[in-house]
C-alpha cells in the first residue's frame, strides 16, 4: 500500500479512501494466512497409502519444511496487519479532527449572518428553538427575471404558470464572489420547497415540487428583493415586497397590541393565497426521507451573476437522482452539477452540520413553527 504516514493536509475523502484501502488489503492478507495452511487432498489413486504418505513425510523433513513455511508466512502476515491497524487508527483520528473543524467552520460560518435573517426583538421571549424565520418568494421567475419562462413537464411543453413559490426556512447564510467575473452573490441554506400550480392546457390545475436544501441568488437580485422602499406594508416587523417576504417567528410571541394589524396582513398576502404552499412544505417536514444526508444538497440556483446566465433558474445537486431531476414547469433544468459551484458557496466539509441543523430545523416546524403559524392566523 502506498504511503501509509501521509502528511495531516490529506482531505476527508482521501483518508476515507486509504481507509477502505487498508481494510480492502487486511482481508487479502488472511485470505494468504487461509489459501497457504489449507493442506492439498490425497489421492489414493497412485497405489501409495495414507500411512504411509505421512510417514515418508515426517521421515524426510518435508512436515518441517511445512511447518516453517507457515510459520514464516503467518509472521509477515501478522506484521503487515498491525501496521495497517496502526495506520488505520492514525487516518480514523485525522478524519474526526476533520470533522471536529467542519463544525467549528459550520458554526462561525453562521456567526457571520447578520442582515439575511431579521433579529427577534429584544423584548419578546422565544421558545422556537432553531426556527428564525420563515423566507418566502412569491414567483421565483419574477424575482430572477425570467418571468416569460414556462419549461416543460410530462415532455410537455407548459401552457400556464399560477404559482411558482418558494418557502425556505433559512439556517444560516455566506456571501462570496463567483470566479469569472469576481460578482458577489448570497447562498442561504436551510429546509425549502420549490413548489408550482400549472396548466399543460387550458382546463385542469396541476401541482408538484421539489424539496431543497438552499438557495443561491446575485447579491444585486437577493438586495431587490430586500429593498424596503418597495415595501408593500408599513412596518419594521417584516419584510414584505414584490419579490420576497421574511416573517420572523419571534412575531408568534409579539405582544397582542403589536400582532393584530401584522396578522391580518400575513393572513391576506401570504398564508391564505399560497396555503398549499406552506401545507407541503409541513409535509415534507413530516417525512423522514426527505432531506436526507445520502441524496444530498438540493441548491435552487438563481445563478452566481446576471452577466453570464450559467446555472440560472436550475437546482443543483449533488448526486443523479432519476425522479427528482423530472422536469417541473417553471424550471429550467435539475441536473447534478452542484460541485461545479461548490467551492464558490464554501460548503466543501459542512454538508454534515448542515444536514444535522435541517433535521433540526424540520422537527422544530412540525411540532412549534406551523401550528403556531396556525394559531397566529386570523
């Protein structure tokens, strides 16, 4: 095996790798300890019995000759399986270290969120563990500029759009520049639906999504969509523009004088004309499969810059998943080309805190979040 005392700047899925290649090599080692002390069968075809074939062969030697060889075998073999378990033990504790800087990154990462989320107020108490806000986009194709394009579904192509939501319930979120052209965008991960009603013809309404774990937008759209001089209500409470509107949870708790004219305005413009919308995202928060570590992240992409329209109006994944990656109207394409875009969005080593934050994040809408959003509803 090569290089068992590689130096500590060997990446998780290296170690990983020379794990898999010690213990690949470990089981060859006792298949040679078996294949050599197996003894070969006696034929007693050639006129020589077995007493006597035993007898020549203590007689002569060749039963030491043996018994050294196997011994010697059995030594060598020995001694490779220690140092292999000696390496094995140095690559498992790298990996934990590893791991141990993952969440340490994932974490200060989050630290770093200061205008993507509004802050509780200081004076209202919370128990809404780690729910912050819930961040919702009225017509993705309106927010990113391509309000004209239906796509296809069924190989079908879309006659009408009614809906194309998105809700996210944000966990944290890092801004960086794309490498082409150095243009700075956001990338905000947490539990999400991209969810649609359309038409293939005039007649019958039909609806489908798909769950995502984020979502990346130019920080020039993202900041439309933020722009309080576009606000459609008069309070600091929450945003709400054209584009994109963010309740923060801390409002469940406001007190009663504060909560009666905001409740009435969520309940017209949000919860009431998209209730679908928000009845699927609590089922998918439901199911355990969903979201899940093993299919991957699931980006919806806006894009990194208007300028160059790569990755724009996609969802990116990690993995080639068959049923997901169906077209859905309003969509351009769900191909898994996430890790072309990775080291842009600086998720290379969080994918394990940030799985277990949408865990979290998923229990926590079931069982506070959404029937205190019912509760609250006028």
């Amino acid at each position: 095996m090569d290089d068992l005392n590689s130096n500590d700047s060997e990446d998780k899925l290296s170690l990983s790798k020379q794990l898999q290649e010690i213990s690949r090599e470990k089981k060859i080692l006792k298949t040679i300890q078996k294949y050599h002390s197996k003894l070969g069968s006696f034929d007693p075809t050639t006129g020589v019995s077995l007493l006597e074939y035993k007898t020549y062969l203590e007689k002569h030697g060749y039963s030491d000759l043996r018994k050294e060889f196997l011994e010697e075998i059995k030594s060598k073999v020995q001694a490779r399986i220690s140092e292999l378990d000696r390496a094995a033990r140095t690559k498992s504790s790298k990996i934990k270290h590893q791991k141990d800087l993952e969440t340490q990154r994932y974490l200060e990462e989050r630290e770093k969120v200061s205008k993507v989320t509004p802050q509780p107020h200081e004076d209202i108490e919370t128990d809404l563990q780690d729910l912050k806000q819930i961040l919702f986009i009225p017509s993705w194709r309106k927010l990113i500029e391509k309000q004209n394009f239906m796509g296809f579904y069924l190989n079908q192509p879309v006659y009408e759009i009614i809906h194309d939501n998105v809700i996210l319930l944000p966990d944290f979120a890092v801004t960086g520049l794309e490498d082409t052209r150095g243009e700075s965008f956001i990338f905000l991960t947490g539990v999400g639906i991209y969810y649609t009603q359309f038409r293939l013809s005039p007649g019958e309404i039909i609806d489908d999504y798909r769950e995502i774990t984020g979502i990346v937008l130019p920080m020039d759209i993202y900041e439309k969509g933020q722009d309080m001089s576009g606000s459609i209500v008069d309070t600091k409470d929450l945003l709400m523009t054209e584009f994109m509107m963010a309740i923060p949870f801390s409002l469940f708790n406001a007190a009663q004088t504060r909560q009666m004219y905001i409740r009435g305005v969520v309940a017209r413009n949000i919860y009431h004309p998209y209730k679908e919308c928000f009845e699927k995202l609590l089922e998918v928060c439901q199911d355990p499969m969903s979201l899940s570590i093993e299919k991957g992240l699931k980006v919806l992409s806006g894009g990194l810059n208007r300028e160059i329209p790569l990755y724009t109006n996609e969802i990116l994944t990690e993995q080639n998943l068959i049923d997901y990656s169906k077209m859905i109207a309003g969509i351009k394409n769900i191909q898994p080309k996430l890790d072309k875009i990775a080291t842009d969005l600086q998720i290379q080593g969080l994918k394990k805190p940030i799985f277990s934050k949408i865990n979290q994040i998923k229990k926590n809408f079931v069982n506070i979040g959404y029937p205190r959003l019912l509760d609250w509803m006028p």
